[in-house]
C-alpha cells in the first residue's frame, strides 16, 4: 500500500514539475513577443512599399493594362526540399505535358503576350520546351535557381544564384531577363541590391497594392519597380494539392470581378497561374473564358511585365 501511494505521489509530483516548466516556457515565450516601437519600425522597414505610380492613361488611349503571367516551376520545389516521392514528382508532369502546351496555345489564339517565370534548373531540365516559350514571343523572367526559400540566403547566394540563372536562360533562348519573381512567396531585403546588380527593370513578388511601386529598403527608395502579384489572382490560392479545390466558375467569377474593378479604376489586372494546376481541361477553361470576358472590352492593352514596367517607369519619369 504504501509503494502504492508513493508511486502515486511521484508521478504527480512529474506532472506539477511538467505543468511549472511548461507555464515558466509560456511566460518566456509570450514576455519575448512584445517588442519596442523602434524595434518594431527596424524590422518593418527592412521593405515596405513606396510611391505608388499610376499612369493618367495607357499607350494608345486604352482604359486598362491587363499583365498575365505563369509560373513554370516544374518539379523544381520538389528538388528544393529533396523530396524523393516519385508519385509527388508526377503530379508536376501535367504542367509539362499539357499545362505549358495549352496555355501558349491560348495565348497564340487570343494573340495575348505574356511573361513566363521560369527557375534555372527548370530551363536546364526542359530547354526544348523553354525555347518554344520564348519562340512564342513571350518575355521570361527570373524565377531562382532551384524555386530556393530566398529568406535564407545571404546576398552573396542569392547573386551567384540568380546570375547562375539568369545566365543560363540567355544561353538557352537568347532572351536577357529584366524581371525577377521570388519562389514561394518569399522576399528578402537583399532582392532590390540583387536586382540592381544584376541590371534589372523589375521586381513582381509582394501583395502589398494593386498598382505598381517604388519598393523601399529601410526608408530609402531602391528605384527597384513593383509589379504586385495577389493570392486572390493566383491559381494556387484554389488549386493547391493541400488545399480545398475550389470549382472552376467560382474561380473564374472571381478573376472576372478583379478585371472589372481594375477596368473601372483604369489600373492593372495582374493574374498568375501555374501549368501544373491549368494544365487540365477544367481548368484551362477558366482561361479561355476569362480573355474572351476581357476581349468584349476593346479599350484593354494586354502587355508582358516587361512592357508594363518600362511603360509606367517612363510615365513616372515625365510626371504622368
């Protein structure tokens, strides 16, 4: 009875010893949460969005620039994080196969330039495919090396990726790149320093607006242009592999409305997609659909970033 009791006793005198380091490990956590206002403006500056330039109008009187893009990661995210699993490399292959095929194919149909984001090794993997984007006349854009967290990489690495990629996108296509958007969402203050070294026009990564930006680096501008992406115009917000699925017409509803309000507001309609999700017949509908909604406007200019961010860069320069 008593080696009972004391058995007893001893786990729960464990368990209030467990309870006491678990709370002191909370007080801890939740003291070390509430940082200063000087600490908080340091770390907030690091990039912030500066001066928004909106053009009075767009090239030949049109009402609307409309800046469509798509993401060619392949299985680059998948190398990235040394992910072995065949069956996950294989759901990257519809984009490969049909995705980029349908896509340049309604491209061509609706006569619509584009901007293709495409990591080096993807380039290296399928330079056939790469060539026949650029063939199709749409602008490539830097994209990683290997879709690489940019968050945790020094600004030396970041250069030697970045120029390791932009390097062999020339080689392959004869396309120099002058726009870079950042795997993964992900953003380092470093990036305007690497784009400024690497001579190029534009940045398109960060949510932060609907127009285009100066970005700003610890309360200086960086003179680097921001052409702003958003979770609501990217396929991935509704197609992802973990996430829900959301239905087509749903989808396409949505980016119909976004045209719409940007039409009216006389701004940019910025979309991205991805061929691994557009690549099915279900969705590429969506597309096809969403530019014969915008074809029934006739004052729309369809332009790549790169027309787009020369065009508001010159416009900012006269005071336009």
């Amino acid at each position: 009875m008593s080696d009972d009791f004391d058995k007893h006793m001893g786990l729960n005198i464990l368990i209030i010893i467990l309870i006491v380091i678990a709370f002191i490990q909370y007080i801890h956590k939740k003291s070390s949460s509430i940082i200063t206002r000087k600490q908080a403006y340091e770390f907030l500056s690091a990039i912030r969005p500066g001066v928004s330039i909106v053009p009075k109008s767009w090239p030949n009187g049109k009402r609307c620039a409309v800046a469509l893009s798509v993401d060619f990661d392949a299985e680059s995210s998948l190398l990235f994080k040394n992910n072995k699993s065949l069956a996950r490399h294989d759901l990257f292959h519809i984009g490969n196969r049909q995705g980029v095929p349908r896509l340049l194919k309604l491209f061509k149909n609706f006569n619509i330039p584009t901007t293709f984001f495409i990591p080096g090794i993807v380039v290296e993997l399928y330079p056939e495919l790469t060539k026949e984007i650029a063939k199709h006349g749409h602008e490539i854009g830097l994209h990683g090396w290997i879709h690489e967290n940019v968050e945790d990489l020094t600004k030396r690495e970041l250069l030697d990726l970045y120029t390791k990629s932009k390097d062999v996108i020339i080689k392959t296509t004869g396309f120099i790149p002058v726009g870079i958007r950042t795997p993964f969402a992900k953003f380092s203050e470093h990036i305007p320093e690497v784009a400024k070294e690497l001579g190029l026009l534009y940045d398109s990564s960060l949510v932060s607006d609907h127009d285009c930006f100066i970005i700003n680096r610890r309360g200086k501008s960086t003179n680097l242009l921001e052409i702003p992406i958003s979770r609501i115009r990217d396929d991935s917000t509704y197609f992802n592999y973990n996430k829900q699925i959301v239905p087509p017409k749903d989808v396409l509803d949505i980016w119909k409305l976004e045209f719409r309000k940007a039409y009216e507001e006389g701004g940019v309609f910025q979309l991205l997609v991805h061929p691994h999700y557009m690549g099915y017949r279900s969705r590429i509908w969506i597309m096809e659909e969403l530019c014969k909604y915008i074809n029934t406007f006739k004052d729309v200019w369809f332009c790549t970033h790169k027309q787009l961010a020369m065009y508001v860069k010159s416009q900012a320069k006269r005071g336009l």
